[in-house]
C-alpha cells in the first residue's frame, strides 16, 4: 500500500489550458439556459390535463341507454362470440 501512495506523491500538478476552462463555463451555461421554468410547468400541466379530459368527453361513444336496459335487464351479453 505504501508504495503506491509514494508513486502518487511524484505526480506533478499541470495547469490546465484558459481555453478549456472557457469551454466548460460555456457548457455549464447552455445547461443552465434549457431549464424549463416554473412558470411554464405550473400552466402547462394543468392545461394538459385538461385537454386530454375534454378529448375523453368528446370522442367517448354515447351509449343507448334504452337498449343496455334491455340487455342488462334480460342478463344478456353485447357481444357476438359463441362462448
């Protein structure tokens, strides 16, 4: 173990290039700039819901209820398989 530590030791420290530390700056701002707002999230969830709900009570089928009175009341099934 200890051998290991003193070939650690000898490492010299390199400073690195200016201009890679700009690119990394620049990489952390661009992260920064494509954070979605909370604003943005508090309107757009809400709204989302709300379509898909209106698109459920649009496009549902209407139901006849005269004739699934007659069918549940003669205990019968909808469907056309044999078994």
């Amino acid at each position: 173990m200890k051998p290991t530590i003193e070939v650690l030791e000898s490492i010299n420290k390199v400073e690195p290039s200016p201009f890679l530390y700009q690119r990394i700056l620049s990489k952390i701002e661009q992260k920064k700039q494509i954070v979605t707002s909370k604003e943005v999230l508090l309107i757009g969830i809400p709204s989302f819901v709300i379509l898909v709900i209106t698109c459920f009570m649009f496009f549902q089928k209407p139901m006849n209820s005269k004739k699934n009175d007659l069918i549940n009341g003669m205990h019968l099934m909808e469907h056309n398989s044999l078994y």
